[in-house]
C-alpha cells in the first residue's frame, strides 16, 4: 500500500479507536493518513463504496487507499508501518500467521467496549490537524 493517501475509517465511539487517531498523527514519521468518522455520513459512505455494510465496522476498522482495502490486522499493520521508531517496530507483527493475526483482533473487536469502553463524548481534533479528519463528529448508530 502506498504511504500517502489512505483514510483510515474509525469508529468514533470506541475509546481505544479514538485514542489511536490522537496517538498515530503524533507519531507518525509524515503527516499522510487521513481519518474518516465510520458512523459519518461521509465515513459510512467510503466504507461502503469499498464492500463494508454498516454492520462489517463493528468488527473492524478499514484502511483504504485507491481500489486498495485493508481490514483487521491487516489494517493495524500498514497504520502501524506509518510510525516513527519504537512503534514502528511494532509491524513484526505482521510476520504472524493473519488466521492468528485476525483471530486476536476479533476477539479484542467483539470485546472492545466492554474492556475499553465508549466514549461520552465527541473525538476532538486538534485545529492544526482538522483537514486531516473527514467526517469527524458525534453521530446516532445503532446500538
């Protein structure tokens, strides 16, 4: 997947998703993923136009660049290629098996607000990086 350009779509509500998108552009080597709400209007949208139904982005968050879709651990992977070192080094990783890879991720995934709960509020964008965030903002979703 090339380094520029790919959007990742997350989910607003989960906490840990949220932290992820105020760690990654901290921390990224360059300034080139963009971030997209998944229960926007916009966000719902792209997921779609790429085989996601509504239902597919309780379970994951996609990873999109072009006609190139990446999901589960596959996802993590290539945000996580975007770091600077030490998380960087984090993509060892991916020399996992994905059966393995996708099995852990889903069994954090069906757990996710349970362990790390759902935010109350809106994720907040910093101004310096809101033309980064495409849709970023409190939504209804089905519970």
């Amino acid at each position: 997947m090339a380094a520029s350009g790919a959007i990742v779509v997350f989910d607003t509500d989960y906490a840990l998703c949220s932290g992820m998108v105020s760690f990654v552009p901290a921390h990224e080597q360059a300034p080139t993923l963009r971030f997209a709400g998944a229960w926007s209007e916009e966000g719902l949208a792209m997921a779609e136009r790429h085989g996601f139904a509504r239902a597919d982005l309780d379970e994951t968050f996609p990873v999109l660049h072009g006609d190139q879709v990446l999901a589960r651990s596959d996802a993590g992977i290539a945000v996580l290629r975007h770091l600077r070192t030490p998380w960087r080094w984090l993509v060892v990783l991916g020399l996992l098996p994905r059966p393995l890879r996708d099995a852990v991720y889903g069994f954090v995934a069906r757990r996710r607000y349970r362990w790390f709960g759902r935010r109350s509020d809106c994720t907040v964008v910093p101004a310096a990086q809101r033309h980064r965030f495409i849709g970023v903002r409190c939504a209804p979703r089905p519970t």
